[in-house]
C-alpha cells in the first residue's frame, strides 16, 4: 500500500514542529524571570519578591505592588517605582521588565492601577500617588529610604510616570510626602492634544487605535474635548522645578510617534530642566535589553542613589530590616 502524501503529512509535522517551539519558549521564559546567571551580565544576588502587596484600604487586585528587595543590605535602599503600559486598558505588575536594577542596590516597586474599563482618568496617576505614599508611609517596614525614589514607566506607564515626576494631582494625597528624584520614560505620550497628528499617513491603524485609548481614557473625544487632553498631557505642566528625565525612545516606534519625546524633552531643556533625550536606533515599541536597563540604572546612580563624588553625605548604617521583614524574607 502506498504512503499518501501531501496536506496530511505536512501538517503533522509542522503540529510536531510548533509544538517543540513551543516547549522551547516555555523552557525559556523561566531563564529570565529567574535572572540567570547565563543572561545577566554580572552575578545575581539574592532577590525577594514580596506579592501583592494591598496599597490601598479597597484591597483589590488592580491596587496593589509588587516589590523586589536584595535579601541583605545594610541600609535603607533607594527605590525605584515601575509603571506598566498597555494603553491605559490593559496590562499589569508582572510585565514590567526590571530585571538588573535589585541587583544595582535598588528595592524596586512594580504597581498596578485602574484601568480605563475599570475607571477614566484620573484614577490612574492618583493610584500611582497612593502606591507612592504607602510605600513612603511603610518604608521602615521594608527597608526602603524614603528620600530617595525615582520612576520608570513604559508607554502609558511613562506618561503616568512623567505626570508624577511634575507632581500632577499630588495635592489629592492629604499628607504625601513623596519627593521623586528623577524619572525614566521609555515612549511614552506627552501630549494628548498633538499625538494623532504626528503619525505617517500610513499609520491609520496605530492612528486611530491612539486616538480609542486616549478617547477610554479621558471619557471623551479628544478633538470633541480638548481642554481634557490637555489637562491629562505631561507637557501642560513643564513649569517650575522638574525632576531630572531620561527620556528614551526607539526610532521606528510604531504606536506612539518619536516626535512626543522629542518636542518633550526640549522643552523641559528650555524650562530649566535637565533631560537626556537618548533615541534607540532600530528600536520599535518594545525595545528593552539589558544593556538599556542598565543605562537606566547608570542614569538612577547619579540622581537617586547616594553618590558621595557629588558631596552628598551617605546616611550611616540604620536599622537593616525591621523583625516582620525579616520574618517575610526567610520564607
């Protein structure tokens, strides 16, 4: 009897294929999140991962952190804040990829927020004020100094980012405290008002998906409602002392335009701020590598971490970690 061949055949080997890619992809994706000593380039210290933490008094899922301590430091650690992106919609925590920074001497904070089918805005940046403030409030408790805290958001993380680096709606948190030290952007929309004019006449598709986030996000349309935009735009609020920026952008991004960072970062240069504008060659949305989160960290070293080159007198050794601490890390 003759073997058939053809269709049949074919697609049984290329099922058998997509499986084993897809079992090499699964075998891979634990590698990173477990910060293997193959992938980073120096050697990782010891990192806990403190789950969910409740920020706020309606513990539900989208308020709550997760935060990332080196098991022994002798010291409070400088703290450095992630924000996720995903279009104000979607998202969550666990993407946000800080893999090098607990191991630069950094607790990191990974936060949730509400997202735009859950509440408009702003209930995001002031989710962001009070994951700030509880963490400021608790940093005893887990070690963290309090004076010394950065930020780093991604796309719609980066624009929630810079709204809090300029202190937007600060004032809503009665008591806050919270000083930022300097902000890291990768990509994201500084101004509502301008960003569905800046994409190619090709990019209807990115266009118009823009300009559905920005519409979810305010509650309204944006040409319909300029005076929202306006008021959700980073860019409203270059005025007065702004925290230190690194603003990085890839040069073929595809969703949110070069142009947002770019027409950004001058005019913070041109109100007195102080701003690297680094442009990725060959970077799309999503341009992470280590070798760009440890610029990153390079850039937190010089205005959140003690630097003594500087003059600034580095604290004496305080308490380590508090008893409960201690108990949460040995588990």
């Amino acid at each position: 009897m003759a073997m058939r061949s053809g269709a049949p055949f074919g697609l049984g080997f290329l099922k058998i294929a997509i499986v084993i890619s897809l079992c090499l992809v699964i075998l891979t994706i634990p590698v990173i999140n477990c910060r293997s000593k193959e992938l980073l380039p120096w050697p990782v210290s010891n990192v806990r991962v403190l789950h969910d933490l409740p920020y706020n008094s309606k513990s539900d899922s989208s308020r709550t952190l997760d935060l990332y301590l080196p098991a022994d430091f002798a010291r409070p650690l400088p703290l450095i804040v992630c924000i996720h992106g995903g279009g104000w919609k979607g998202g969550d925590k666990s993407m946000f990829p800080a893999f090098l920074l607990p191991n630069m001497g950094y607790a990191v904070a990974s936060i949730n927020y509400r997202l735009t089918p859950e509440a408009p805005f702003p209930a995001q940046i002031d989710d962001c004020w009070s994951a700030l403030d509880w963490l400021v409030k608790n940093h005893k408790l887990y070690g963290l100094d309090q004076t010394r805290i950065g930020l780093w958001g991604g796309s719609a993380g980066g624009h929630l980012a810079l709204l809090a680096g300029l202190g937007y709606r600060i004032e809503r948190v009665p008591g806050c405290k919270v000083k930022i030290k300097a902000v890291c952007d990768w990509c994201g929309p500084t101004d509502l008002t301008s960003i569905c004019q800046e994409y190619p006449a090709r990019e209807t598709i990115a266009k118009n998906s823009m300009a559905r986030y920005i519409q979810e996000l305010i509650g309204a349309d944006p040409k319909a409602r300029p005076d929202l935009a306006k008021a959700a735009s980073p860019v409203t609020y270059l005025r007065g002392k702004a925290p230190p920026c690194l603003i990085m952008h890839g040069d073929i991004d595809e969703v949110v335009p070069l142009m947002q960072s770019k027409v950004f970062s001058e005019r913070l240069l041109a109100n007195g701020g102080k701003c690297e504008f680094l442009v990725v060659p060959g970077g799309r949305h999503d341009f992470y590598s280590f070798d760009l989160e440890r610029h990153v960290g390079q850039f937190f070293d010089k205005t959140v971490k003690y630097n003594t080159s500087n003059g600034e007198k580095q604290l004496p050794e305080g308490s380590r970690v508090s008893a409960k601490m201690q108990a949460s890390l040995a588990k």
